[in-house]
C-alpha cells in the first residue's frame, strides 16, 4: 500500500511523494485552511502512523492520502461556485457557520471537489434567500 513519505507547498499548490516515488498535488483554494495559513502553520504538520493521513493540529485540519488520487483538478463549473461567484462578497466561513457545516467541506462543494446532496444544496439556497430576505429589510 502506497504511504506519504513527504509533504511540501509551492506557491498555489500542496505537493505529496509517496512511497512509491510518485509526486501528487491538489490546488491550495480547494483547502482554504491551508490555503490561509501562515508558512510556519502549513509545515507544522504530522503524518499518521500509518503513513495514509496529514494531521494539522494548529489548523484542525486532517487531508487523507486519496484525496490526492484524483487525476483532475477541481471544477468549479458548478451551481454552489456559480453562487458564490455572482455574490463575492459572501464569506464562505460565515455562510458555512449559518449551516452548520465545515467551511472546508463547503470549499470543496465550491471547487467541484464534493458534490452536495440534493438536500444539502437546497439547504444552501434557502439560506441565501434568507439572507437577500434579510438584506432587503435592512
């Protein structure tokens, strides 16, 4: 079985090298943790006994080895990113606070990384009507 040997960043990207000699990567927006942390947070890292998870104590954040298999980059063509595209000024964090979610689970729906269930996908809806029904009232 495939481990993690290494883990390091270059510029928008995180990189893995596994065991087997291969060199993974991902896209930093698809984890905003990451993303926004400082470089001294984003080296403070461990990886599992096992050698198949990345643990950020710091960040409370956790990244599996498979989630580094996938071949394509995250898609953002996709109804959630169209959301947040016509709106940028929504705060993801907020908005995945208002629906009780993590906000690295609703970055991944934004980067076409996850797929939300329909019910999910509702839910994110109806709570930016709720907001537009809010604003309006102001």
């Amino acid at each position: 079985m495939e481990r993690i040997k290494n883990l390091w960043f270059d510029g928008n990207r995180i990189y893995m090298r596994t065991t087997d000699g291969r060199v993974l990567s991902r896209l930093l927006k698809a984890y905003p943790e990451l993303e926004e942390a400082t470089t001294e947070q984003r080296n403070d890292f461990t990886i599992d006994e096992d050698g198949i998870a990345i643990r950020w104590d710091v960040l409370d954040a956790d990244m599996h080895i498979s989630s580094f298999y996938e071949t394509s980059e995250p898609n953002d063509k996709n109804e959630v990113a169209a959301m947040f595209k016509r709106f940028p000024w929504l705060n993801v964090s907020e908005v995945a606070r208002y629906l009780g979610i993590n906000k690295s689970l609703l970055a991944r729906y934004i980067y076409g990384i996850s797929k939300p269930s329909e019910q999910r996908l509702q839910q994110l809806r109806e709570a930016l009507h709720t907001l537009g029904k809010e604003l309006q009232s102001a």
